[in-house]
C-alpha cells in the first residue's frame, strides 16, 4: 500500500520542522514589561492648542536667523583646508609646517575645535618672544637657533595670511612678527 497525498505532505512537513533551527525566545531581561509599557501610554500628556498668528507674512523679515552666524570655520577646518590646497609640497615640509602651527595653538591655549577669529596677536606675540628665550619644553636650558625661530614663525604666518586671503581673518596678527634683527648673522656665529 502506497501512502496517501495527505501523508506525504504531514510527512515533508515534519522534515522540514525538524530540520528547521528552532527559534529562541526574546530573552526575558531584553524585553519590556507590558506593565511598564502600559503606564508610559497611560500617563503621556497632550499638548495643548496654541493659537498660531494668521495672515501675510512680511515682505522682510526683521530678523535673519543667518545674520549673526558668521560662516567663518574652526581653526582645524581652515587648517585642512590649507594643507589640501597646498598638497603639492614634501612630506617633510607638510610635517614641519603641522607641527609649527600646533606648537603654536598649544602655546596660546586654543583648539582645533575654536573658531578661527580667536586667534590675536597677542598670543602671536607671546608664543614669539617664548621661541626666542628658547622656553619651548623640548628646547629648556639650550638656545634657540635664530633661523630655525624664524623659519617656524614664517610658517604659521604663511597660514594666517592665507586665512586673511580666504577671508576667515580681518587682519594677518602674524604680519611683521617673524622679521628677526641679526638673524642671519647671529646664526652663522653658532
């Protein structure tokens, strides 16, 4: 006696059942109590109506929201910038010219994350006059070597006078500080 259509199917059925993976409950501790569920949906408020002004809206507005946000980029953005628009240089001269102007954002307290407007003069100033009295951590107790100075304040000024370029800067505080007096003289006396 052959099985009946019926059999077959119940018995490729249970085949397939059996072979099937058996599905895993959710665990427990995953899952939300309906308790809780149900007392978040009981206790959400509504918002109550506002009554909106009607009728035409001004022909200018009398405030920008844009106005005040000046598009001027953080420091690390602007940097990026300039390091892609000048991507054609060495790798040595890329590396010396990051690390000249970290040295100097670690020297005035700024961050790659402050808008670029925050950099002054003063600070320029100062981190100058300390490049000069050799009172960099790596440099403590040794003289500076004048062309080095020089060449380093040269660099974040060339950065500073692209800002201005780019109009991210009113004025280049860098501008006239890295003309040293003797310098080229006083190196060669070393």
């Amino acid at each position: 006696m052959s099985p009946s259509l019926h059999q077959l199917t119940q018995a490729v059925i249970e085949r397939i059942m059996a072979q099937a993976p058996q599905r895993r409950p959710y665990p427990q501790h995953r899952r939300a109590p309906r308790a809780y569920i149900k007392s978040l949906k009981d206790t959400s408020r509504t918002v109550p109506a506002v009554a909106l002004p009607t009728g035409p809206m001004p022909d200018e507005p009398w405030y920008d929201p844009h106005e005040d946000e000046a598009e001027v980029p953080l420091i690390g953005e602007a940097f990026l910038a300039y390091e892609k628009e000048h991507s054609h240089r060495t790798r040595m001269s890329k590396y010396q010219i990051e690390r000249a102007v970290s040295a100097f954002l670690d020297h005035a307290n700024l961050h790659d994350n402050e808008p670029i407007w925050t950099i002054t003069r003063e600070a320029c100033k100062n981190w100058r006059t300390s490049l000069m009295n050799g009172d960099s951590p790596t440099r403590r107790g040794r003289k500076p070597n004048p062309v080095t100075v020089e060449k380093r304040l040269k660099m974040v000024e060339h950065f500073m006078k692209w800002c201005v370029e780019r109009e991210y800067l009113s004025s280049n505080p860098m501008q006239g500080l890295f003309r040293m007096k003797n310098s080229r003289r006083s190196s060669r006396s070393f």
